[in-house]
C-alpha cells in the first residue's frame, strides 16, 4: 500500500509538472479545461484500460454474484465510507450531519450486520457522502483546471491533491493485514465499476463526445457536492466560497 501511495504522488506530480508546462501555450474551448489535450489522451488510456481489464471484471461480477449479494457489499463498503464522510462533516463544521452519519454507522454496525443491511436508510436517517476535496472547497480552496488521472479519471487540481488524504482516511488503511486491505480496495473498485455499466455504456452510445459529456457532469456534480446541492445562482467556477457557509 505504501509503495501505491508513493506511485501515486510520482505520478501526480509528473502529472501536474506537464500540465503546467503545457497550458501556457495549449488553449481549451472550454476555460475550465485549460488541459485539455493532456486530458483527453489521459481519458483514452482510462477507456482502454478499463475496456480490456474493469468493464470484464465488473461484467464477470455482475453475472457470478446475485443481486442481494451485489447489494450487501455496497452496503458494507458504503458504511466503512460513512467513517470518514462524517470526519470531513465534522471538519466543514456541520453538525447535524456529522451526528447523523455518527448514528448511520452505528446503527447499521450493530443492527445491519456490519454493513451488509442498511438499517439506517430504512429508518430515514439520511445518507451524505463527504470528502476532503469537498473540506477544501467549503474553507475557500478554489477547484482550479480540470484534470483527469491516470486510472482515477476524472478530477480537479483541488480535488487530486486531496484525493492521497482520501485515500488515507479510508478505514481501510487501518487494517493490520495487508491482504485483507488489498481485497477490499479490489472489491470497492469493482463493486464500484459494476454500479456504473449502464451508466457508461449510456453515455458512449448517447454522447458525440464522451469526455466533454464526463467533465461536464463531473464538474457540475462538484459543485453542487460544495454547496450540498444548492449552489448559488451567481456561481463562479473560478470564484471559490471566500468564508464558510
């Protein structure tokens, strides 16, 4: 895991490095993308790899486990996540759903089985997912250019660096076993792939141009995930919030 950190940071930082060498004379139709070129050859070797390698596995997934199966590690997965939504909700001073999400994880712990039933949803109690991409952008920290990464997809400046913190605080991480840590990540990832077939598959058959259809969405999916899913009628994407809300 240790070594996968390390690469991780190699690699974002030769990423950065050229990006930064190239936007001072590579110009985007889009002022959010500034990288664009650099962006789209990182989304082509994304979509290879995930052609030849996630979507098999995830397709394989699908047609091996039974839904409920399916359903019990998302479940499962989703509430070791819950861990660190409710760290970042309590680093961006939100009270109730810090308390909230302190409930959800107890409740489906102790009454859903570790995870595997999602009690907590049943009893109403409400399911917010946080991250320190989003702990930096509620505190000021503009999201600056867009950027996709290697394996990772797509992203902002803001949100990569923070991504290494994510990736820290996941629960996971502080599993003894290494193995055990491993099959986790694994399992998260495909579980993950699996949840979006249709999604992708959609947006290849529907879009003339996927990787503008994905950074748009993806931006605008951040920007309502800063302001809890209402931004101002008056936003900037170059204007992060100056104090927090």
């Amino acid at each position: 895991m240790n070594l996968l950190k390390n690469r991780f940071w190699m690699l974002l930082s030769g990423l950065v490095l050229l990006a930064l060498q190239g936007c001072a004379t590579v110009k985007s139709a889009d002022a959010r993308d500034p990288w664009e070129p650099m962006n789209r050859s990182i989304y082509q070797f994304n979509d290879a790899i995930d052609t030849v390698a996630l979507k098999p596995a995830a397709q394989l997934y699908v047609q091996v486990l039974p839904g409920m199966v399916r359903t019990g590690v998302s479940n499962f997965m989703g509430n070791l996540g819950d861990v660190w939504s409710m760290a970042n909700s309590a680093m961006q001073l939100k009270g109730q759903a810090t308390v909230e999400t302190f409930m959800r994880i107890n409740v489906n712990t102790f009454m859903g089985l570790g995870g595997i039933l999602d009690v907590a949803s049943e009893m109403g109690i409400e399911k917010r997912r946080e991250d320190f991409g989003q702990t930096l952008g509620y505190w000021g920290v503009q999201p600056g250019p867009y950027v996709v990464l290697p394996l990772f997809g797509p992203s902002t400046l803001r949100d990569a660096w923070a991504f290494p913190v994510d990736m820290q605080g996941n629960v996971t991480n502080s599993l003894a076993d290494q193995a055990t840590r491993n099959a986790l990540l694994v399992t998260r990832l495909v579980d993950m792939r699996a949840g979006l077939l249709k999604t992708v598959d959609a947006i290849k058959a529907s879009s003339l141009d996927p990787y503008s259809f994905v950074r748009d969405a993806y931006l605008q999916k951040r920007r309502n995930d800063i302001y809890d899913g209402n931004p101002p009628s008056s936003f900037d994407y170059n204007e992060a919030p100056t104090s927090p809300r």
